[in-house]
C-alpha cells in the first residue's frame, strides 16, 4: 500500500498537480478515519515533507541527496526497536565481558591458591629461620614440598613438629595451626648424611686405637700418689693367671685412696659387700653397687687394682689397691653377677 501511495505521490507532482490538495484529498478517500487521529495526520505530514525532498532532489540529478535521505530513515528506526538493539549490544558487551574474564581466570589457575585463606608460618630447620605463606586447607604432605623448596631437604627425610609429629594426611586447619606458628624441621640433606655415614668398622678401629691410647690407671696421678708407696707389707700373697674363688675370710692388707689400709668382707647370705676401714665398716648392698673395674698394676701384674661404683657416675668408684690377682674375676662375679660380667 504504501509504494503505491509513493508512486501515485511522485505521478501528481511530475504533472504539476497541487500536492497538498491532492494528498489530502487522497488521504481522505483511502483513509477516512485518519482526520480523528491527530498523530497519524503528524505523522503523514512528516512523510509528505521527506517525499517531496527526495522528488525535488530527483530532478535536480542530486543521487547523493537522495541515498543520504533515504538512509536516515533506516538509521532512525521506531525508539523501541533503538532501546531493543542498545539492551542487545549492552548485554552482548556484557557476555563478551563475562568471556573474557572466565577465560582469564581459566588460563590464570596456578593462581587459585591466591583467593584461598592463608597462614603465615615460622619454619625452624638447623638453626635458621625461614618466613612461608600457604593455604590452611593444605595438608602436612604439601606442607612438607613447600619446606623442601625452602631447604632443599627431602620430604622423605623431614620430621615436621608442631606439638608432636605433623601427620601428613590432616590439614593445617584441622591441625589447628594459626598465623605465626612456629614449625620445628629436623632431618639430614642427603649429602650431610653421605659425609657422615662413616662405615662402623672405621669407628670401631678409631675407638679401640683411642684406648690404646688411653694413659693407663697406674700412671694417673690420683693413683700415683697411693701406689708409690709400694706393696703393703701385710698384703695377702697373689698368684699372676690362676683364678680362685673368695676365701673365706676377708681380703686384707689392701690401701684405699687416701692411703689408709681397708679390708673387703663378702657377706654373701646378706647380699652385702663391708668396707672396713681403721675407722669405720660400710656395708654396701651388692645390688646398689653399679660397675666394677679392675687393672693390673705396672710392674706388679699379680696385684690389681680395683673400683667399686656406688653410684650413677664414675665420681661414686671407690678404689682399692693391691688386690690379688686371682681373686679379680671372683670379685666381679660376686657383685656384678655372672649374667652382668662379660
């Protein structure tokens, strides 16, 4: 209807019939109900304008005109059908946007532990201190490769404390570790333990070689003094290899550190050992009594000498010299027992 509207239009101008008249009077006789409608005679008044513009243009050759006019209209487009195209562009933006942005986040997933809620902690490991930052929700295993990163120690060679042993399947939060714990790391780097693993027949041979060093009893100054004094007159008679069980009486004759001269008495039915002096007997139980060493005496390898320990350390031993030889091993097999005497 309306490009024959149009073309009748643009017929009556080319014949230079009024247009206004004619248009009208077309209106009314193909639209009689248009003059009751203030805004449909607007908006046909507004048409005609256009028309006429583009018929004028026409004749002057003016294509330009033309195309540029019959464009806006096109452009224009009813305010709904412009709101609906904005509201589609916006939320085209919008979804372009969102895109954008997951895509990011996608590509960014090494950074998922950065919106996760962290402790800060105190690694301790051989004396240094070290500052580390991670999530709560990880557990002890995790927590061990961060402190491998930081020390170059091993998991597998970590002992992780945090009041007691850190298990490794919990997590920090369940573990109940806060900001600024303090973690204690003990363990080796494998290269401290290949410079230490010294193999136990070298530290066997070591030990034995410091023994032999080991200046012997006799020559100790603290024994010097008692032994100068030389063999006690009224010492029982010993015999150098033989090995005989304790007499019946007691072994006299003997010094103790002080020089004084002491007697042993065995009280085997009391389980009790007496040290007699010139002015007192100590009886000592034979349970309490915790080591016996003995060694023979330079230059006089029938006689040793002796020390009872009678308590946890060797401040406790108390000495006696001259003891006779074959009475040694009897000695310790009374006090030690001979499932203690090797």
């Amino acid at each position: 209807m309306i490009s024959i509207d149009f073309s009748l239009c643009v017929f009556l101008l080319h014949v230079n019939v009024r247009l206004s008249t004619t248009l009208v009077a077309l209106v009314d006789l193909c639209f009689p109900s248009i003059g009751s409608h203030p805004a449909l005679c607007n908006l046909f008044a507004t048409t005609y304008n256009r028309l006429y513009t583009i018929i004028m243009a026409t004749q002057d050759g003016s294509e330009e005109v033309i195309m540029e006019t019959e464009a806006k209209p096109e452009e224009a487009g009813p305010p709904g059908e412009d709101a609906d195209k904005s509201d589609a562009e916006a939320t085209s933006h919008t979804d372009a946007g969102n895109a954008t942005t997951q895509d990011s986040s996608i590509s960014n997933g090494d950074d998922a532990d950065d919106k996760q809620e962290r402790v800060d902690l105190k690694i301790i490991w051989n004396k240094n201190k070290y500052d580390l930052k991670i999530p709560v929700d990880s557990t002890g295993a995790k927590l061990k490769e961060r402190i491998h990163s930081l020390t170059g120690l091993p998991p597998a060679m970590q002992k992780v404390m945090y009041k007691g042993l850190l298990p490794e399947d919990k997590t920090l939060r369940e573990i109940k570790i806060t900001n600024g714990a303090k973690i204690m790391v003990v363990g080796s780097t494998i290269n401290d333990v290949l410079a230490v693993n010294t193999p136990k027949e070298v530290i066997q041979q070591e030990v034995k070689a410091e023994e032999n060093k080991k200046e012997p009893l006799c020559r100790q100054k603290q024994h010097r003094k008692v032994l100068d004094k030389g063999k006690p007159e009224d010492i029982m008679p010993a015999i150098k290899g033989a090995k005989e069980r304790l007499p019946t009486v007691p072994l006299s004759g003997m010094y103790n550190k002080s020089g004084g001269k002491v007697r042993l008495t065995f009280k085997l039915e009391q389980d009790q050992l007496w040290i007699g002096t010139k002015e007192r007997t100590e009886k000592v139980p034979m349970g309490s009594i915790k080591n016996v060493v003995s060694e023979p005496i330079e230059g006089h390898e029938d006689y040793h000498m002796m020390a009872f320990q009678l308590g946890p350390t060797e401040a406790s031993q108390y000495w006696v010299y001259w003891v006779p030889a074959q009475f040694v091993d009897a000695i310790k097999d009374t006090v030690l027992g001979k499932w203690q005497y090797f």
